[in-house]
C-alpha cells in the first residue's frame, strides 16, 4: 500500500484540510450520481475528512469510508452524522475483506492519483471490485495529463491564508519539486502564527500523484473485471478532470 502523505497523516495538517479545500462543489456529481442509480450502500475510498461519506448518510445511504490516514480519519469522526457512517482505518486494498457488496464505490479529490504504482493500482481496483456486488459501480476523477495542473502547483499561483478556529492565521503554498511524467511531485507548505509549533512556524508535506491517460485507465478497469459506462467531464472544473463510471461486471 501507498503511504498517505503527511499532508494527510500529520494531525496538525490533517485538521487544516477542509478549512483549505473549503468549495466542495466537486461532490454535486458524486451525490447525484448515486441518487440517479438509487444506490443504497456505499463505500468512499479514501474518505479522507469524510466529508462525501458525511453528505451521503445524511440522505439516508448506508455509508462506509475507508482511508490509510488516522488523523484525517478523526477529523471525520468528530463531525456531526459521523455516527452513521462506518469507519474503517486501511488502504483501498482492505475494502477486499469488507464484505460489502455495495452498489456504489467512489474516489473524490483525485484518490486515483495517489496510487503511483501500476501494482498499487490494480490492487486498489481489485479491491473495490470486490466490495461491490455484481453490476455496482465505482466512480472516480483523474486529473488529465495534456492540461498540466502542475503548472498552477507554484507559490506565486495560488498562496492561500485561512483562519483556523483554535490555531490562528495559517497560509499555505505550493511547489513543484518535479515533473517526471507520468510522475508530478510536489511539496505543500503551511505556516502556523509564530511560536505555536515547537519544531517552526513552517510544516511541509511532499506529494508525488500519478497521471494516467485515458486509455491505460480504461485498460486497468477491463483487466480488474470492470466495464467503463461513461466518462464525464466535471462540472466544477471543466475540461480538467476524466470522471469514470465503471460497473462491475
Ligand atoms: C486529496 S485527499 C481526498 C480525500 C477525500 N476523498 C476528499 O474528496 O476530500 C486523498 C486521500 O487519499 C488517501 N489515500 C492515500 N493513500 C491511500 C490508499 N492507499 N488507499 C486509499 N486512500 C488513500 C489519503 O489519506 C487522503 O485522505
């Protein structure tokens, strides 16, 4: 398995993910993705903050999320509704062991990026082909490589400051550390108000996400026993994003 990035998994960066990732318009086509094939059970892979798996149980569906990161998992289940949601602390590949049978898998914010590894990824396929039952459907985006997010990864692009309720003023940039493709590596960094952290204002967190074109996509969901229904652009981000609908044959 791929270990999450301290991004995710260091409790101090952990509690700043949603107050930074705070327009979660994305989510719109996953919920109504699942309304439209009047899915009862699902599972979100790489629930992260829970915050899909959260808008899901409050509609009734019998949720379950799954994500490698202890810390991001806390956040999650410190929200209200959390009690409604199942909670699991693993990899994509321990949705195997479940014993689901969902109708509806998903992978929001780009999950699909984090596995760097051909093995990693039809792990993490095989996996949830096996948590959903015969004829479900998993849903995820992907970044396309030809519009280089990458470019925008830059401190001068997007620097961004949010004010954390028991924390104070945090900001936070980017950078490109390298492009290697299919490989993109970069750091993010977050400064805290002076002298709160006792190791520096400043944590950082590198990340490395892979893109895949849309054929080797499509080529891992046949080999994992799935077969592509649609690929949809994403509202939110035109032009930006594959979202694939897979069913499970
Ligand atoms: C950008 S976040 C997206 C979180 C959430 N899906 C969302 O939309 O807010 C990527 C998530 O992938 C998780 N992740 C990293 N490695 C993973 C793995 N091997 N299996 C499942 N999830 C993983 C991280 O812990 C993190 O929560």
């Amino acid at each position: 398995m791929t270990t999450p990035d301290p991004i995710f998994v260091d409790p101090r960066l952990a509690r700043l993910y949603d107050a930074f990732d705070d327009d979660r318009a994305d989510l719109d086509l996953y919920v109504g993705i699942a309304e439209r094939l009047g899915a009862r059970t699902v599972l979100d892979v790489g629930c992260g903050t829970g915050v899909l798996a959260l808008l899901l149980a409050a509609r009734g569906l019998d949720v379950t999320g799954i994500d490698p990161a202890a810390a991001s998992l806390e956040v999650a289940r410190s929200k209200p509704g959390a009690d409604a949601v199942t909670w699991v602390e693993g990899g994509a590949d321990a949705a195997a062991g479940l014993g689901l049978a969902a109708d509806l898998a998903t992978m929001t914010g780009n999950v699909a990026q984090v596995f760097t590894g051909d093995d990693d990824w039809a792990g993490a396929l095989a996996a949830v082909h096996d948590a959903l039952r015969p004829g479900g459907v998993l849903v995820f985006e992907t970044r396309v490589p030809a519009r280089q997010a990458w470019l925008g990864w830059t401190r001068e692009s997007r620097p961004a400051r949010r004010t954390i309720p028991g924390v104070g003023d945090v900001e936070k940039w980017n950078d490109l550390v390298e492009v290697a493709l299919p490989l993109v590596t970069f750091q993010g960094s977050f400064r805290f108000p002076p002298g709160l952290l006792p190791d520096g204002d400043v944590v950082t967190s590198v990340s490395t996400l892979r893109f895949r074109e849309r054929d080797e996509i499509e080529a891992s969901l046949d080999v994992a026993g799935f077969v592509v229904d649609e690929v949809l652009d994403a509202p939110d981000r035109p032009g930006l994003e594959w979202v694939f609908v897979a069913r499970r044959v």
